[in-house]
C-alpha cells in the first residue's frame, strides 16, 4: 500500500472532522455533552461513551471520501483493516446577557481529535485539536412569543 497517501488520510480524517462539521453534528455534540465520541468509518458505527449512536453525518461523509480517495490512489478499499477517530470534547455552554442580546445561549467544544488507520502491513496515525464556538439561540426571559 501507498504508506505516505494512508498516512495523509490519517491526517486528513482530523482534520476535516475540525472543519467541516455540519450544523446538525454540532448540535448532537451540545446533546451528548462532555465525553468521547468514537467513529468506525468501515462499518458506520458510532459511539459516545460506549453507548452506540446512529451514524453521525461526518462518519457518513468521511467513508464516501475514503472510498474515493482509494480509488483515485489505487489503494483496495477491503485491504483496509481499521479506520477509526475518537474525538474527546469538552462542552462548555454560556449564557450572554448583554443589552443587545439578552439571553443569547453560545456553545464552547475543545475538541482532541484522534485518528487510526490499520492495515496488514502498517498502522497510521493523526492528530488534531480545535475549539469552536457556536450560538445556539436566544432564550428570551417574560416575554411572550
């Protein structure tokens, strides 16, 4: 196998994780709360703290690039033996109540990123951390709506 081109795809497992996480991935963060959430990319399973969740969006998108990535390299997508990213996140949520936004509510995820291709020959690893910040809405307080 290409060990420079699997070792990229460890890297770049991270790395789009950290940057292309859709709206509704994020929100599943916010729900799940602090913890590590694994991602099996071979057999779609995802987990947060053990407990199994249905496919997360990335876990999706990833295999798809995965798949098309090998076949642009020649590499056999069954030769793979593991591929995987367990994240950690450390949620924070804050509640801003400035005049011009009162009761607006902002999320806070440090996320560690963590990486594992394996194959018969080699294993790659990746790792990334990050911190995004996301509102999540306004909670307006004795108001009607």
């Amino acid at each position: 196998m290409k060990r420079k081109v699997l070792q990229d795809f460890a890297n770049v497992c991270c790395q789009r994780f950290l940057t292309s996480l859709s709206n509704s991935d994020r929100i599943n963060f916010v729900i799940f709360g602090s913890g590590q959430v694994t991602m099996d990319f071979l057999s779609l399973r995802c987990d947060h703290e053990l407990t199994p969740l249905s496919p997360l969006g990335y876990c999706v998108s990833f295999r798809e690039w995965l798949e098309e990535n090998c076949r642009k390299h020649s590499i056999i997508f069954e030769e793979l033996k593991e591929v995987r990213l367990a994240v950690r996140m450390d949620v924070k949520i804050e509640r801003l109540d400035r005049p011009a936004c009162p009761g607006w509510l902002i999320t806070n995820i440090a996320f560690e990123c963590e990486s594992r291709i394996a194959t018969d020959e080699k294993e790659y690893f990746g790792q990334m951390s990050d911190t995004k910040k996301m509102g999540l809405g306004q909670i307006l307080y004795n108001r009607y709506y």
